[in-house]
C-alpha cells in the first residue's frame, strides 16, 4: 500500500451549532505530516465541517498527496442490522439508505430521531435504537434502555468489545454515546465517498485511493491524552489535544506499521467496520508522546517539476503556477525563545493566552469615574490614592466620584470614563470640567486588541519585530518556527575563476555565486557556498551529494541545457528527476529543474542577468514555499514609461528599469551580457506576453527589487 502524506482526525459531533470561540463538543480536526501536527481546525457545524473537508481533500489531491482520515464514530452496525434495514448486507446500502433520509442545516437541527424510529419501527419489540432528550417524545424509541431485547441483532459490534468502548452505536442519547453521531456522520462519508477517488476501510480495499476513510477511537490513547493534559492550561480543551495527538501517532507509524493495522483485521469487519489501531494501543500512545524537537516534513514527489505532456514552451504564469501546485514545505520545525523568533516562519498559529491590554486602562493621565458628562460644569469629589500603570487601585470607586489615573493604569472598578488632567481644576477633595465628555472616552477596552483564544498571527507567517512585540504583549514566550530554508549554490564551468584569481585567456570570473549567495541570504535563507565545479560530470556528482546532505534546495548555474558540457541537466536525467523547463521569457534559458537525492535542483542559466531574473521571477517564491511561508507573488506599480521599446510576441520580457521623476527608465542596453544593468536598476520591468510597443508615457508594471526580498 501507498504511504499517506497526510493524515486527518475528526473529532465528530451530534450537536448543536457552536459559538465562535474554540469550545468542547464540537467538530475537531487534526492534521499531520510525519510528525509534524498542524493547529487543529475547529467547525462550529456539521456543514460547516464537510465544507472544510470538501475543499481540502480537493486541495490533498491537487497537491498530489494521499490523505489517511480518521473518524470518530462506527462506520457500521452489529451484523445482520444493514440486511435488516435495506434488504441487503452491504453496508454501503445502509449508508445511502440514511443518506437519503436525514436531515440537517446550519444551526444543527436535524431529524435524527425520526429517522431511528422509523429504523426501530422494522423490529419486532421496541427496536435496538434507545435513549432521547425527554420521556414525552418520538414514541418510537425507548427513553431508557431497560426492556430492549438484543435478540435479533448484538448490541454491539465486534471492535466494540474488542476496543473495550463503552457506548453502543444504538444508544441515541445519555453520555457517553456514539449513536446520534453515527447517523449525523454515515449520510457525510457517503457524499465525500461519491467525490470519487476514496476509499473506505475495511469496506473496501485502499491500495491505490488518494483518499482513505477508516473509523478510529481517541479511548485507544487515553494515556497520553491524560498526560498531555496534565501539563496543558487549564482552558484547554479536550478534544483538540485528542486529535492533535492522534493524528500525529499515525502520522508516524512506519509503513509496514500501517499495513498491519489496515489489514489485521476479523471477518464479522467486513460487515461491522473495525477500529483502526486495537490491539497497537501502546504504540500509539508512544508515538503520541514523542517529543516535538527536528521535526521533518515528508520529502516531495519525484513528479513535483513533470510538465503536461506535449508542454514544449511553457508561458511565465503557466510555470509559476505549477511550482506553486506541486511544491511543499521542507524544512524542519523546532521551538524557539520569542528572542530567537526573528525572520522566521511561524509553523503554528499563535492564539493568545492573555487578551491585550489585559484590562480595561486610562490612555491618558488623568481622572476617572463612571458614565457620560452631559453639557455644562460639573464637580465631583475625589477620592484618596490613585491608579498607576502596575500599582493598581485596590478599592471600588463609587458612583459620582473620580479618582486619579496614569496613564496605562488599570481601570479600577467603578470606571470606565477619562478626563484629561488638562480640562481639570483640582480642589480640594474635588475636581471641577466642563462636559459633555462621551462613556468610555480615554478608555482602552480590555482586549480591544486581541482577545484570548483569538489567532494573533497565522501560520506561515515571516516574523518581524512588530509581531514579536504583539506575541508578548499576548502571553506567549515560546513559538514554533521552522528552521531556515538551507540553500546550497553551487558554480559550474570551465571558464569560470574566483575574483582575485589570474584569469587566463578564455576565462571569466565567477559572478554568479557572489551574487546568488547574497540573494539567498536577503531572501532570509542559510546560504551554503559549495564553491566552483569544473566541467566534470564525476565532480559535479560528488559536488550534489554533498550538497544535499547539507541543504534544503540547491541553486546551480551553468549547465543547464542540453549541451555536450551540460552536466546539470546530464545527471538530473540520469537520477531519473529531471525536467527541462523552456520557458517562454526574456532574458533566461532553459531551467533544469528536478531532485537530486530527494533534494530541489534549480539548474540556473549561466549567464548573470538571466540567472538573477529567473531566480526573481521562479526560484524566489518557489523558495518561500519550501520554507514555509507560502507562494508570495512580487508587488508591481503601473507606472509611466520614459523609454520606447517594440516587443515581439511570444514571450514575457523583463528589463532592468529605475523610477526617476516619477517615471520607469530602462537600462540602456537590453543585452544580457550587460552586468552592470542589474546595479544601475532598482528592479524589472515587466512587459506581459503580447506583442507591445511602448512609447513614453504608456504603462508599465514595474516591479522593485524590494518587492523579492531584495
């Protein structure tokens, strides 16, 4: 069987809809990567989540990565109840028999009741579905479950008694139950199963589906669960710790691992459904306590660089697209000291602990009471002591009466109003202003800002100082980061000789490794020099190998094309991960793009300006994709032009331009020979793919060197 790049925990609810704010018995859902869990998603509703579920698994399959699912609910009933019901054995047939029923909308009502009468109403005797909000209601389903006979079907399943649960899948009401959520779910695995290309476990085989959907239980690792919540907050909640370390358990399990736990499993499973993992509990709990240190992502597919077939030369916004579909992070995770956090890219997102500002406060020095000021003078008396920033009052200010605040200062109780300390006149005991004076002016709310539970910043984030000051100000010291994309460049060719050198005739000195290595670090990346390789295909092997020991992503320039001294795109091609990219852009050659050793090869054109524009243009944001902060596309401004240019059509063009008095002037010479244009420029001009022919004053997208990171 395949390996999964994916692996998700549904934690499934029967409910009502629930608040905005992250709460217990609602829908949870944990994702993660060989190891490596990301935040939970919390769903406030069943739509809500099948939703959720829709759009990723599309996005897992665009992707091109298999996806592992795990719900929380039985995937079937005792034998002989589906047969009972539809007339047929297949379990399936029960699913589209409740699919077709069932009802459910926004708010979370639905007619789950109805429908298990009607299910109880094909039994001799009261029916094995019991248990309801109240007494009174549908007629057909006992309250209680004293006087059900299990006579014709077991009360429960094989994996049931297996797995020690302590629910039947027939008790609808009453902790603990698993009943209602089993008709809530069966009708929504029915709709992601009709989306094709998803298979079901133990139903169904799996071997070659994208998407496989198998029942689990959060009981087998009860353990960790106990343990992980010991040390947590006391606000955390339950169920997000359960499908964060489930899922990340899985997510570990090796290969042969999986297979075991897919395929071990009874006869009467191929009726009933099976838990994934019985018997393997205290693997699981293992695997869910593993310390969250040098976490790896999985490695890309040997298919991420494949062009269409037929693709010959390939438009800029067509290859631009395919890096941003098929490329994945791949570094590493770790946590970090808020003052270690500094450009590096948030892995998780980071949720407040502590709203900001904490407490209502004062935004001014001045005196505080309570309620608005209408029009005219007005006196109060003022009480003794004051309110500082970090010295709060300790007392209650009564009504009519102001007391003395800093500004920063806590609010104290009975405030929530400030006068500034210059429209006063103090007294004594008293002050004296004039109104009107609006409720709550100079007041700052408490968490105005941000409040607690709320997400601060967003995963894949490139932290700056701002948001380390607002981590702070919201309670967190520790953040999980990924560690920075490691970049290897690499220079080939006979020709080339370091600065400083003796050039000899027919050489040149090497200008794309300086540069290369200086972009990578302006790109917030680890540079790694792996110096000049001559034309020798044994030594740019040894050169590969090394690198991608060391390295993320290797950037190579020089040989790659289709030469007799092109060794790049040679060994690319003999490791079986090469593909030769014709891109349709000016200035710029092929790009031999592939994987070496698991790694990304970005095979650079030799000459300096088209290895500087097509490491802007496709290695920069395919570089912050590894990284882990996202496809990021450069910022351009439509400008007016202060050169004329005629444009063939056929392929993207970038010059070097400049702004002067408010307008783009382009580099002399479009040559790309010409260096010395990438530092007279201040960034490209980009002119689309048509035929153009720019006089001044016309339009043009230019796009800074700082918009890339530059």
């Amino acid at each position: 069987m395949k390996p999964f790049d994916t692996v998700l925990m549904v934690d499934w609810s029967a409910g009502k809809r629930r608040p905005a704010k992250p709460s217990k018995d609602a829908i949870w859902i944990g994702i993660a990567r060989a190891g490596q869990p990301d935040e939970p998603v919390y769903c406030r509703s069943r739509i809500e989540a099948e939703a959720w579920l829709a759009e990723f698994l599309n996005a897992e399959r665009e992707a091109g990565r298999r996806v592992f699912v795990g719900f929380d609910f039985p995937f079937g009933y005792p034998q002989g109840f589906a047969r009972h019901i539809t007339g047929s054995g297949d379990p399936f047939a029960l699913w589209d028999w409740l699919e077709a029923r069932i009802r459910d909308d926004e708010a979370g009502n639905n007619n789950r009741f109805e429908v298990a009468e009607e299910m109880n109403r094909l039994f001799d005797g009261p029916g094995p579905f019991w248990g309801k909000p109240n007494p009174d209601g549908w007629p057909d389903i006992p309250y209680k479950k004293q006087g059900v006979v299990y006579d014709q079907v077991a009360e429960r399943r094989v994996a049931d008694l297996e797995a020690r649960a302590a629910s039947s899948c027939f008790q609808l009401f009453f902790k603990p139950t698993v009943g209602s959520q089993v008709l809530m779910g069966l009708p929504v695995l029915t709709r992601l199963r009709r989306r094709g290309d998803v298979a079901v476990r133990p139903f169904e085989s799996g071997a070659d589906a994208n998407v496989v959907l198998a029942e689990v239980w959060p009981g087998l690792i009860e353990p960790a669960v106990k343990q992980a919540m010991a040390a947590a907050p006391t606000d955390e909640i339950r169920d997000r710790v359960q499908v964060r370390l489930l899922s990340r358990a899985i997510s570990l399990l090796g290969d042969e691992e999986f297979d075991t736990l897919m395929t071990q499993i009874p006869a009467a499973a191929h009726e009933e459904a099976w838990i994934f993992g019985i018997g393997h509990t205290d693997r699981l709990n293992e695997l869910a306590l593993l310390p969250m240190t040098d976490l790896s992502p999985p490695p890309l597919r040997n298919d991420c660089f494949a062009l269409p077939a037929g693709v010959n030369w390939t438009p800029v916004d067509e290859a631009l697209a395919l890096l941003e579909k098929r490329l994945t992070p791949v570094t590493a995770v770790e946590e970090v000291a808020l003052g270690d956090a500094l450009g590096r890219v948030l892995e998780q997102d980071v949720v407040a602990v502590r709203s900001n500002p904490p407490q209502a406060n004062s935004a001014v020095d001045g005196y505080g009471f309570a309620g608005a000021v209408a029009e005219g003078s007005h006196v109060l008396p003022l009480l003794q002591g004051r309110a500082a920033a970090g010295v709060p009052y300790a007392g209650a200010v009564p009504p009519g009466t102001a007391i003395r605040v800093l500004t920063g200062a806590a609010l104290p109780d009975g405030v929530d109003t400030v006068i500034l300390e210059e429209d006063v006149t103090l007294g004594d005991g008293q002050i004296a202003f004039r109104g009107p004076l609006k409720h709550g002016a100079n007041a700052r709310k408490a968490g105005e800002d941000v409040v607690a539970g709320d997400v601060a910043l967003k995963a894949g984030r490139v932290l700056t100082p701002a948001d380390l000051a607002l981590t702070s100000a919201v309670g967190i010291a520790q953040l999980s980061v990924r560690k920075p994309l490691r970049v290897a460049v690499i220079s080939t060719g006979d020709e080339l000789v370091e600065p400083g050198q003796t050039a000899r005739e027919g050489q040149i000195f090497d200008a794309n490794r300086p540069m290369l290595l200086a972009m990578v670090q302006r790109f917030g990346a680890m540079p790694i020099d792996m110096g000049r390789i001559a034309d020798d295909r044994d030594a740019l092997r040894a050169a590969l190998d090394d690198a991608a020991e060391k390295a993320d992503v290797i950037l190579t320039s020089g040989g790659a094309s289709a030469g007799d001294e092109d060794h790049v795109s040679a060994l690319l091609s003999e490791a079986g991960a090469m593909q030769e990219w014709r891109i349709a852009v000016k200035p710029g050659r092929p790009m031999a793009l592939g994987l070496w050793q698991g790694t990304p090869v970005f095979g650079l054109p030799g000459n300096p300006v088209a290895a500087m524009v097509c490491t802007l243009v496709f290695a920069r944001p395919a570089m912050g994709l590894l990284a882990g902060s996202g496809w990021e596309a450069p910022q351009g401004f439509i400008l007016p032009a202060a050169f004329e240019k005629h444009k063939k059509p056929g392929r993207r063009e970038y010059l070097r331009g400049r702004i002067r008095d408010s307008q783009v002037e382009a580099f002399k010479s479009e040559g790309s020979g010409r260096i010395s244009g990438l530092s007279w420029a201040e960034g490209l001009i980009e002119i689309e793919d048509g035929e153009r022919h720019i006089q001044p004053g016309d339009p043009v997208r230019f796009i800074p060197y700082a918009s890339f990171g530059l």
